[in-house]
C-alpha cells in the first residue's frame, strides 16, 4: 500500500496540535483527522479517535504493524515540515 496524497487541512502555531492532514492510500483510501502532534522529544502522528463512554480516547483507524505507522509518520512529517517551510518563505 503506497501512500498517493498527503493534504495538509489546518497549520496552526502554539499548543502541541501542530497540523490536522487527510492521507490518501492507492489513490482509493483516504484517513481524514491525522493529527501532527509535539509531543515531549519529538513530533509525532496521531489517529483518528474517539471517545469512549469512560472517557479514554480510541483509534477508529490505525496501522496494524510498526513498519507501516513507521512509513505514514515520515511521509506526513515529510510533508507537514515542507508545509511550515512554504508558510514561512
């Protein structure tokens, strides 16, 4: 599974939220409401989620294996960094 399209929704600059993307897969997938987050060492991806009655978060998608969450975060930080570098030129 190839990652065809990463789209930046929302930049924003303060807090640890830093980007809201949509990624779509073989041009026939897309996952809306990846979240770039900064997290304490370093920036990081989070799935979709939600709200479970006691109040914890679950993932509505995820990867299955490592080696895919590996592959979709340095896309999407790939493509967030250029996005910071296009807002700031």
């Amino acid at each position: 599974m190839q990652i065809t399209e990463i789209k930046i929704r929302k930049l924003l600059d303060s807090g640890r939220l830093r980007a809201v993307v949509s990624v779509t897969f073989d041009g026939v997938f897309a996952v809306h409401y990846i979240k770039v987050v900064q997290g304490d060492q370093r920036l990081f991806i989070a799935m979709p989620s939600r709200r479970e009655p006691d109040g914890t978060y679950r993932d509505v998608v995820h990867p299955i294996n490592p080696e895919f969450r590996q592959m979709t975060e340095q896309a999407v930080l790939q493509r967030y960094k250029n996005a910071v570098g296009e807002k700031s030129s």
